[in-house]
C-alpha cells in the first residue's frame, strides 16, 4: 500500500512539473514573440539598433487563380569575429503573405537562439466548409507544447476558439505538417540569399 502511494505521488509530482514546464515555455516563447514584434514595430526609428531584414517578392500568374504575389520577409541576427567580420546570420523571424486568387493567406514563424522554429501563427481561410482558420503552435525542441486554433465561418465576423491543448487533434494535423515544411524552406531560403 505505502509503495503504492509513494508511486502515485511521483506521478502526479511528474504531472504537475510538466504542465510547469509547458506553461513557462509557452510563456517563455510569447515572450520572445513579443521582444520580436516590439522590434520590428521599432525599426527604423533610430533609437535601437535594428533587426536585419531580407525581403523576397515573387509575382506570377496562376493557371486557374490569375495573379499570385507572394512577399516573404526574414529578420536576423549577425555574429561577427574580433576583426568585426560576419561569421554568421541567424534567422529570428520570417513572415509570409500570399494570395490565391482573392484569398489572403498570413504566416509568421519565431526561430529560438539555435535557429530552431518555437512558434507558428498562421492565417489561413482554406478550410473545407470556407472557414478561415487562425492557428499557433507553439514548440519546444521540436515538439509541441500547445496549440491553439481559432476558427471564423464565411459569413462571421469574429473568430471563435475551437480547440486549445497540449497535443495536436489528427484533423488539423496537415496543416502543421505544411508549416513545418514552410518553416524549413524559410531557413533554405533565407540561408540561400548570401550564396
């Protein structure tokens, strides 16, 4: 009985320190989403040294949708040696906005210090009864911490939360699959610019 209990109190101590460990992460990670976006806001003002900023406008006519642009932004960190000389660039963010046809589709991404994707906010009015979806996953060493899915009907004004957890529901699950994916072409792109 007693080994029983002593048991049971680890598992609910392990329970509870990973719903810790989950909430400072995301707290960490909103964190850093908001120094980011409060930089970007700044930049160009003068008073703080900006972020670096690449920005890649593609324009094409699509068989079918008519014109596409799509505009993809990277902002990013410099690392210089003693002699002051770039050794590397660090992606922080990317942000990308595209149209099929009369449909705006919104993505941003947060990369960690290491360059790693934490965060994904996107934007997307795809979905299969012409709902606009909002998503954010937010990611810890390549797993999900939380997500969040907002969804608004064609003919709604506001959106309305339909799911918030720490594990992603199998029905949006390709969604985050091709976010990822976006968040590795980001990295290709941005890490392609200087070669």
């Amino acid at each position: 009985m007693k080994k029983t209990l002593t048991i049971f109190a680890l598992l609910i101590c392990i329970a509870i320190s990973q719903t810790s460990f989950a909430q400072n992460t995301v707290e960490s990670i909103r964190s850093d989403y908001s120094a980011i976006k409060n930089t970007i806001k700044e930049m160009g003002n003068g008073e703080e040294m900006p972020l670096l900023r690449y920005e890649i406008i593609k324009n094409q006519n699509l068989p079918g949708t008519g014109p596409h642009k799509e505009v993809v932004q990277f902002y990013f960190s410099e690392n210089e040696n003693d002699y002051g000389e770039i050794e590397s660039r660090l992606i922080k963010y990317a942000s990308v906005k595209y149209n099929f046809a009369a449909r705006e589709f919104y993505e941003e991404y947060l990369y960690d210090k290491n360059g790693k994707i934490e965060f994904i906010y996107a934007k997307n009015p795809d979905g299969p009864d012409f709902e606009t979806f909002e998503f954010r996953f937010y990611i810890n060493a390549g797993k999900i911490v939380k997500v969040i899915i907002n969804c608004k009907k064609e003919n709604e004004t506001k959106f309305s939360q339909i799911y918030s957890g720490a594990t992603l529901d199998a029905k949006y699950k390709t969604y985050y699959d091709n976010f990822i994916k976006q968040a590795d072409k980001n990295i290709k792109m941005f890490n392609a610019i200087d070669y």
